[in-house]
C-alpha cells in the first residue's frame, strides 16, 4: 500500500529536505534561527499612532544579506548531491508529462513514470551506481523506491574497491590446516584483473561533473538537431546544422547548472573534477562570501519610539 512504501513526489521530497539535517545540522540550525529569530515589524493601528513590538529588532542590513547570501550557498552546496539531481530531473521530467498531456497509465504515477525514465537516463550515461538501491534496502527495508536517498554518494566519491578481485588471489583452504595459500596468478589473469580495475576507474571518473557536463551538451546538441531538422526539413543543410550548434548547446545546459545550483564560481569556461558539495562548506563560504561582518551595535529608542542620534 502507499502508506507503507516510500513513494511519490511529496515523501521523495521530503527525504530530500531531511539530507539537508543529516549533512549538516549546525547550518540547518543557523538558518531556522534566523528565520524566526526577527521580531515583526512595527504596524499602524486605527488611531493613526504607530505601534511597536516590546522588543524591536535592530536592523543590520549587511549581515542580513551576507545570511541570506550564504543560506543560498548552501542549498547549492546540497544541488551537486546525487539525491538532490536525480530529484530535480524527476521533477522537471514530471513537469514535462504534464505539460504535453502524457497518459502514463492508470495504474502508475507521474512522478513514479519521470523517477523511472531519469532512473534509465543515468544508466545509459553510466553514472547509475546499483549500490545506492542496496543501500536502501539496509536503512529503510523491503517497501522503499530504486532512487538514490539521502548522502546517496557519486561514484567517483567511494574508493576503488579491488574486494571482488580478492578471492581470486588465493588457492581452496587447506582441509587440514584451514589456511588460503596466495597462489600465483598466470598472465591472463593478472591482465584480466588489471581490464576489470581500468574499466572500474573510468565508470568512476564519469561521475565527475566534467563528464556529466560534456554528456548533457552532447544530448542537448542531438535534440536541437532534430528540432532543427524537424523545422527546416531534410533539404536545408544551413538550416539543420546552423554553424553554432554546440555554443546553443553548451548555453543551454550551463543555464540550466548555474539555475539549478550546480555551478561552482570557481569553474571557468568548464567544470571542474570535483562537486561543490566534495568542498567544506564553511570554506567554500569563507572564499566566495569573505568574512561574515560584524554586527551593528543596537541604536537606543526614544520614547515615541524613533530613533535617537545624529542624522
């Protein structure tokens, strides 16, 4: 039942929201506290005199902005997280559905449809890593959806592992001493072994945001062809493969990194090797945001309440 399993679009979401606890509660703290921290602001009741708060808030404008700056920096700091892209595309794939009108079937959801189709993407990419649904299992049990969940990490995150190599290097226990002899590969084997940890590192590498930015160019590039050949016809040639293609292409998927979180300040022209969520944060934010500024000394009400001082 669907009470009972992790599904749909508002309990995808909602461990989305809770990667943002489990990663770092201190800043999730800092940023609750400062919502709700402020007294309201002061009001004019029916008698024309104007009423205030018993305790107004000082205003600080360049440490409300740095705040405000900085709670942005964070939630693109959590984008570049595997769980937080593989959400965003399942809602924009969703969004697409209901914007053509696509029946999806009757007995499948929207969301469950685009999380399927985001799901089969990734794996024809190759960034799909099968551990992420094993993971699942462990924390959540049987009932829970084949998506990546919480700090669900990129491939090129977790250390080459050669354990499925290891058993291959020993000989049978010896029945009387129980004990594994190492036994010597043959030359066959140890290039085999040496193919299998090669092709391991390059399906990491494929993670890395530089590769993922190349492989959604290169689509972006294939579907502009064919909405090009689909407006112009076959007998157009300019028409069909106008002379900046890969500059709409390369355009249109930076705009939607830099409108989805994804792009680092630091990156030129091109991404770079690592996510802005592999950064610590409070480093990140010291280098892009500077220092926090210290906060401005409260000015002393008069009585009718304004503020004293100097102009």
């Amino acid at each position: 039942m669907a009470a009972d399993t992790i599904r749909g679009d508002g309990l995808f979401q909602a461990h989305a929201a809770l990667a943002a606890l489990v990663e770092d509660q201190e800043q999730f703290d800092e940023a609750r506290e400062r919502r709700f921290s402020q007294s309201p602001p002061s009001y004019r009741s029916r008698s024309g005199t104007t009423t205030r708060t018993d305790s107004p808030a000082p205003v600080d404008e360049a440490l409300d902005n740095y705040n405000a700056r900085r709670d942005k920096l964070y939630l693109d700091w959590l984008a570049s997280k595997a769980a937080e892209q593989f959400n965003a595309q399942s809602l924009e794939e969703r969004r697409r559905i209901e914007s053509t009108g696509e029946f999806v079937g009757a007995d499948k959801s929207e969301f469950g449809v685009a999380a399927e189709r985001v799901r089969e993407r990734w794996i024809e990419q190759g960034i799909w890593d099968d551990k992420w649904y094993q993971s699942n299992l462990e924390r959540w049990g049987e009932h829970v959806d084949n998506v990546p969940l919480l700090d669900a990490p990129w491939m090129h995150e977790v250390p080459l592992d050669d354990d499925s190599d290891t058993d291959d290097d020993y000989s049978p226990a010896n029945f009387k001493f129980g004990a594994k002899r190492k036994r010597q590969k043959t030359e066959e084997e140890t290039r085999q072994k040496a193919e299998r940890r090669a092709e391991r590192q390059r399906q990491r590498e494929l993670t890395r945001p530089i590769h993922q930015f190349n492989y959604q160019v290169s689509q972006e590039r294939e579907r502009l062809l064919e909405e090009r050949a689909q407006e112009a016809g076959h007998d157009d040639p300019v028409k069909r493969y106008p002379p900046d293609i890969n500059t709409q292409a390369y355009t249109a998927v930076k705009d939607r990194w830099v409108n989805g979180g994804l792009w680092f300040e630091k990156w030129g022209i091109l991404p770079g090797m690592t996510w802005l969520h592999e950064h610590n944060f409070d480093e990140v934010a010291e280098e892009l945001l500077g220092p926090c500024p210290p906060p401005q000394p409260a000015v002393p009400a008069s009585s009718d309440g304004s503020s004293t001082g100097s102009p």
